[in-house]
C-alpha cells in the first residue's frame, strides 16, 4: 500500500526546512556572526518556534551559543577556525625564535658598525656631517 501522499509532502517539507536551518547555522557559526535562535531562524526564512521544536538542532544552536559567551571576545571567531592551545603553542615558539635571531643579528650590525666607525676615525677620515671639515 502507498503512503498518503499528504504525509510525503510533509515529510519532504520537513527535510527541507531542516537542511535550511543547518545550512543557515553554518553560515552563521562560519562567518563569525552571533549564533541565536532569531538569527538561524530569520537566515533560514523559518520561525522560532519550529527550530526550538527540533532537539538536535536547539541543541547545537545552544552549545554554540554557550562557547561564544564563554570565549569572550573569541566569540566573533567561528569555532571552527579557532586556533588550538597546540598551534598557539607552535605560533609563539617561533615568533620568540625568530626575534631571538633578529636581536643576535642586529647585535652583530652594531658590532660592525662601531669596527667601521672606529676605522674611519682611525684613518682621520671626515664624514660631510663634520663641522670642522
């Protein structure tokens, strides 16, 4: 026996919905706006009330919410483009390297610098700074 054609219809409207609601709750989380209920809901063309109707769906929406406001300021980020602790980790080690290396190198240029100065003077060669030239 075939299914009432009325309940197909429902079924497939229902799925529809659903896949505009995840889909504008991804853009939203993706793009770093804040993810509320109003804001999926009026992304998505559906109403409030239907998306607080579907669990998994309130339920992403909360958790989202919830790491927002437990971010700070990090909320404008979406979560999926957070840094972790690791790379964070990694990202600073080789910015402390890398200024280490500068420091060293800009010693060695002063080093050098004050040989090449000392030398001139030595030589009594006068710069075109020199008043008494």
């Amino acid at each position: 026996m075939r299914p009432d054609p009325l309940s197909e219809a429902a079924a497939r409207r229902h799925e529809l919905t659903r896949a505009r609601a995840v889909q504008a709750l991804r853009e939203l989380d993706r793009s770093g706006a804040p993810v509320t209920f109003a804001a999926v809901a009026q992304a998505a063309g559906i109403s409030r009330s239907w998306l607080y109707a579907q669990p998994d769906i309130s339920g992403h929406i909360r958790r989202l919410r919830e790491k927002a406001d437990g971010a700070g300021s990090a909320g404008a980020i979406p979560a999926g483009q957070r840094a972790t602790e690791a790379s964070l980790r990694a990202r600073l080690t080789a910015a402390l390297d890398r200024n280490k290396h500068l420091a060293d190198e800009n010693a060695r240029l002063r080093r050098q610098l004050a040989r090449a100065l000392g030398d001139q003077r030595s030589a009594g060669v006068r710069s075109g700074n020199d008043p008494k030239a």
